[in-house]
C-alpha cells in the first residue's frame, strides 16, 4: 500500500484492468469507445461517463467496489455499522456485513479504509476467540502507524488493548488502551468499559467505577441490549469491591431482567454469580447460595468460572458453620486438580473451618493474603482479613495491627492514578 497517493477513479479503473490481465480493446468495447478513447481516459485527459463507468465495472467485475467519493463516504460508514454490531453482538449481522466489506482487502487504492477495515473485523475475531486470525489482522496494520490517521491508530491500539486481555496479558492491554485514550477524541463506550476491566483486575477499584460512571448516561441509548447489561454489570461488581452494596443490588437486579427479556445465558450466569457474592459480602448467606447455585448450573464443571462460583458457595457454607463445610472442601480440591490457584484458595478455606485455631489464623495471614495482594486480588484480601479480625476481636494489639493493613489495600483500591 502507498500513503499519500490519490487515485483519480480512471487510474483506478486502468490498476484493475491490468491487475486482471484485460486489454484496453476490450474495455473499449465492452463501454461502446474505440480504444484510443480508453487511451486517453486512463491517462487522464477525459472522463468516463456514469454509463462507462457502470458498463466498466461490471466487466471488470468491481460492481461491489467503493469507487467513488460518495461510496468511500458510505463504505467509511458501513464500517461504523458493523463495528456497532459487533459491540451488540448481534453476530448474524455482523457477518453478514462482514462479507460485503471484504472486498476492501481487493481494493488497493485506499490503504486507510483496508486498515480500517482490519483493525474493526479483528473485533468480532476476538468476540469468536478467533485469537490467531485476529492477530493477523492487526499485524498487518502494526508496519504503517507512522503514517496512518489517528483514526486507525486508535482502532489499532483497541485492537491490541483487547487482543492481550483476551490472553490474560492485562498490563499490555491497559497500556494499549491508554494509547487508543490518548489518540482521538470521541471516545466510544467499550473502551472504557475495556479499561475499568483492566483497572479492577489490577485492584484499581476505584478508577474502574470512575471510568464506568464517565460513560453511564451515555450508555442510555443501549439500555436494552446487550452492552449496557455488560456495564451495568461491571459497575455493580466494582461497587460491590468497594462496600456500596445497595448501588450494587439494583444495578445487578435491572441487569438481570433485561438478560432474561434478551435470553442472554452468558450475561445472566455472571450476573448470578455475582449476586451470590453480594448477598455473601452482605451478610445474606441463604441468598447467596441460591444464585450461586443457579449459576453453577450454567458452568462446566472444572472450568475456572466453575471453581470461582464453588469457592464462593463455600465461603458462605464456612461463614453460617454448615455441617457440610469439610466435604464440599475435599470435593473441590479434588475438581481443582491441577489447578494451583483454586487448590490454594480452596485448601485455605479449611483453615477458616470453626474452631479456627491460632495456626490457621497463621497461615491466613502469612501465606493466602500475600499470595493475592501480589496478584492483586484485594476483594479476597479484605475477605481474608474481616474473618481474621473476628478471630482477633480480643486481642486488640493484633486487631489494630490487621485494620493498618486493611487500610492500605483499601489506598490501593481507592487509588486515583495508574501504577503499574
């Protein structure tokens, strides 16, 4: 591709002709002119006529092709309909634009639009976990940024923001999506949605509901589709990280009922999930079992979202002293299996069995807490050390201890700035 380069619609017709091996006698007679008019049509000295034009493009076979200014404009357009789509996840549309606007890569007389076109199809690549094939088409971008628009610099760094958290790679999707931030003005919703996800899972609570409520009432336009149940969602579960449980129910509960008017599996397994972890923080174990239950009939089993929603239910089964608390623990260690994380986080459960004894107290506090401080799960930290004041209630000594250390996981949750 050549940047700077302006194609009049002749020099692109003349490109195509000899890209396809067709002779300019044979354009000729295909639009009704004797060749020495094609001749002098392509090196500029007339234009072809709106009959030409139509007669030539379906010989070349570029009936499709956005030649004009007026189908650039459209086709610029289109590209912003089908990026909508895809944030809607209204797939069964979105491929279907997909295939029309392909014809782009076809076309190499306008290089930002190919690029465009790239960098917005590696979106829905990404929705469909079509990692690989999403990497190439940001790759292809990656040679050209010093001289592209802002425009696709921005779809690019979006692209690879949401390209690394799809791998779990969330520092370098925070900083490509600090890029997209920082290069174009009109900001679209997903990204700061993207971000707030980027800054919960680094403990940044805090940024991640300012990021949420910057773009709330725009997000008005989407109330019932699937992308304000995402924020809604996100916001509740940040809300819940911060203590602002009542915020947080009614933004779950409207959230649930528009998953179910959308029948939406996904969205509503999260959203009961998360309730159960609400109601857990709020002191509503029997409720929380409930929609932990039911989210449990969502998951397969083994499944990191299956363990997390296991490890939950069993936090409230320690916390109201269930006679079952010892056998769902071995349970769960045994589908954990080979998944370090959850044997760790379930082992530790047994240690908060009642009668806690001072070595498990111990261990709470020398071996889990700063296990999850490092990965920056301080949700589950403040977990940690609310079971642990309670154990501590008469030594004062200690307690005061354990609440200087809460108070500096509740500064990093509370923190204003990026520190990574």
């Amino acid at each position: 591709m050549e940047y700077g380069r302006k194609y009049t619609t002749e020099e692109k017709f003349r490109e195509i002709r000899i890209a396809r091996g067709i002779l300019q006698v044979d354009l000729a007679k295909t639009i009704g002119r004797c060749e020495h008019t094609v001749i002098r049509t392509e090196k500029g000295e007339r234009k072809f006529t709106n009959k030409e034009l139509e007669d030539g493009r379906k010989f070349l076979g570029v009936e499709n092709f956005p030649l004009l200014e007026d189908e650039l404009t459209r086709f610029r357009g289109q590209l912003y309909v089908f990026r909508e789509r895809i944030k809607e996840e209204i797939f069964d549309t979105a491929h279907k634009m997909q295939s029309g606007l392909a014809v782009i890569d076809e076309f190499p007389f306008e290089p930002e639009l190919i690029l465009l076109y790239k960098t917005i199809n590696a979106r829905l690549l990404l929705k469909e976990r079509n990692i690989d094939k999403a990497k190439e088409q940001l790759a292809y971008a990656e040679p050209f940024l010093s001289e592209v628009s802002n425009e696709v610099k921005y779809h690019y760094y979006y692209g690879m923001g949401s390209l690394n958290m799809y791998t779990k790679n969330h520092e370098d999707a925070l900083r490509f999506y600090m890029l997209a931030l920082n290069t174009e003005s009109q900001k679209e919703l997903s990204l700061f949605l993207n971000l707030a996800i980027c800054y919960a899972r680094f403990g940044m609570y805090f940024l991640a509901v300012a990021s949420l409520e910057r773009i709330y009432p725009s997000s008005e336009h989407y109330i019932t589709s699937s992308l304000r149940i995402i924020i809604d969602t996100s916001l509740a579960l940040n809300y819940t990280r911060l203590g602002h449980h009542k915020k947080a129910l009614e933004l779950y509960l409207d959230a649930q009922v528009r998953a179910e008017f959308l029948e939406s599996k996904t969205r509503l397994r999260q959203i009961l999930h998360n309730l159960g972890c609400l109601y857990y923080k709020m002191g509503k174990h029997e409720e929380a079992i409930k929609n932990l239950d039911k989210a449990s009939l969502c998951y397969k089993e083994e499944s990191d979202e299956y363990l997390e929603n296991l490890y939950f239910r069993i936090l409230c089964l320690v916390a109201t002293s269930s006679s079952q608390c010892n056998s769902e623990i071995d349970h769960a260690i045994k589908l954990a299996k080979d998944n370090e994380h959850y044997l760790l986080l379930f082992g530790s459960l047994s240690h908060l069995v009642k009668p806690m004894e001072k070595k498990d107290a111990v261990y709470i506090e020398d071996e889990i807490i700063p296990y999850l401080s490092d990965r920056y799960y301080y949700f589950k930290v403040m977990i940690y050390y609310e079971i642990l004041l309670k154990f501590y209630a008469k030594n004062k000594t200690k307690a005061s201890s354990l609440k200087a250390s809460m108070y500096n996981i509740q500064t990093k949750m509370m923190r204003e700035d990026v520190d990574i």
